[in-house]
C-alpha cells in the first residue's frame, strides 16, 4: 500500500476519526495485528482558512490548500485527501496545481449513492458545503436529487458544526433538533437517504438513527482512499 497524505485540522475532531478509520479498515483477518497503512498528516490553521472561505478569498485558500499539498508529496505521500467536505469547492482548482493524486469525498459518495440504488438525499453540512454546487452537480449527473435544509435550518448546522461540533461538544438539544431537520425533511420531500456532508456530523448522527440510509461521508472517503492507495 503506498503512503496516504492527509490534510487535517479541519477540524482535529474528524481528522482523529479519519486516522482511526483508515488504521481499522485498512486490518483484514490473519494480518499482523501491528500492521498499519503509511500516513502522514498536516494539521492547518482552521482559523486562516475560515477567515480566508468567510472573505470570500477563494484563490488564497487554494493556493493554501496547494501548498499543504506539495508539503505532503515532498514528505512522500502517494495519494492525497481532504478530510472535511467544505474545502471540495476547491478540488478542481486544487487538483489543477498539485501533482499529489486526490481522493474526492464528493465522487466517492455518489458512487456509494449509486451502489445503494438511493434517488432523493438530503445534503447536511456547513452552509457553504450545504450552499455549494458539487453534491446537486455529481448527484444530479448520476440521476439523483439533492435536497437541502431551509435558511434557518442551513444557518443552525452551519452555528453548530463550527461553534460546537469542531470543539467536540455535542448535546442533547443539537442531537434533536438534528433528527428533527431530518425527519422534516423525510416526511415532506419523500428522501431515502441524509449525506452526513460534515466529517464532524457523524458524532450526532448515525446508521439506525433515521428510516433512511444514512451515507456517512467520512467512512466513505475512508474505504475510497484505501482503495487508491491500493491501486496506485
């Protein structure tokens, strides 16, 4: 398997799971149990890059983003991953200035989309992951609907992922007013599955939490970024 690069810190939170999930999945029966996936992580400044995406700076934030990049190739990554949903606006741009190989978050849940014959989701997120054309775009081109929350609904998660789910902090009343955005949602516009499009959503949320598929982005990315590194 070659080395996996990460770019984490966006947020520490979901980069922990994300490490975790590639050393889990990455294990089959009968392998040494010490046997782990080569990763390396670089953790950025959260901070500069919401300043720079609230701004409006979008060539500043690629060029950002870019850099880390380079910095994971030349410390000897193979394949390259964002890990948050939010910084995929950027992957055309970003992906036209490295020479890293990235695994896309976006393509990699409509493929698990497809795979579980889904055709109307509701899109949870950060509001400019929520706001974004890359979900209605890549679902769209494969036949699918995209649904997102209403303005004061897209206005809470986007609150609460950076004010409370970055940090960790989860409680009751975020859990149920989460259910309850999803379960509007499912009775009103017919959905059969929630994209959890926040890596951080998944401490709320969970398979068996709703009567839909939940498409858990993080794990996904975790299984398409093995398979790269797999095959590269």
């Amino acid at each position: 398997m070659k080395t996996i690069g990460l770019v984490g810190g966006m947020t520490p939170e979901s980069t922990g799971i994300y490490y975790k999930l590639l050393i889990q999945s990455a294990r089959k029966p009968g392998d040494d149990p010490l046997q782990n996936p080569e990763i390396i992580i670089y953790s950025i400044n959260l901070t500069e890059i919401v300043r720079l995406q609230r701004e409006g700076e979008r060539q500043e934030v690629v060029e950002y983003l870019t850099t880390v990049l380079e910095r994971l190739r030349g410390a000897g990554a193979d394949v390259g991953a964002l890990t948050a949903n939010t910084p995929h606006t950027y992957l055309e741009e970003i992906r036209a200035k490295t020479s890293l190989p990235l695994v896309s978050i976006v393509t990699a849940t409509r493929d698990a989309a497809v795979d579980r014959g889904v055709r109307r989701v509701l899109l949870l997120g950060t509001g400019m992951t929520m706001e974004a054309e890359m979900y209605p775009r890549a679902f769209g081109g494969a036949g699918m609907e995209i649904v997102t929350p209403g303005d004061g609904d897209r206005e809470f998660l986007d609150h609460t992922i950076y004010g409370e789910l970055a940090l960790g902090k989860v409680t009751t009343e975020v859990r149920q007013r989460i259910l309850e955005i999803c379960g509007n949602h499912i009775r009103e516009d017919r959905i059969d599955a929630v994209i959890l499009g926040c890596t951080e959503l998944p401490l709320v949320i969970k398979s068996g939490d709703l009567p839909v598929q939940v498409l858990d982005t993080t794990k996904i990315h975790v299984a398409a970024i093995l398979a790269a590194a797999a095959d590269a």
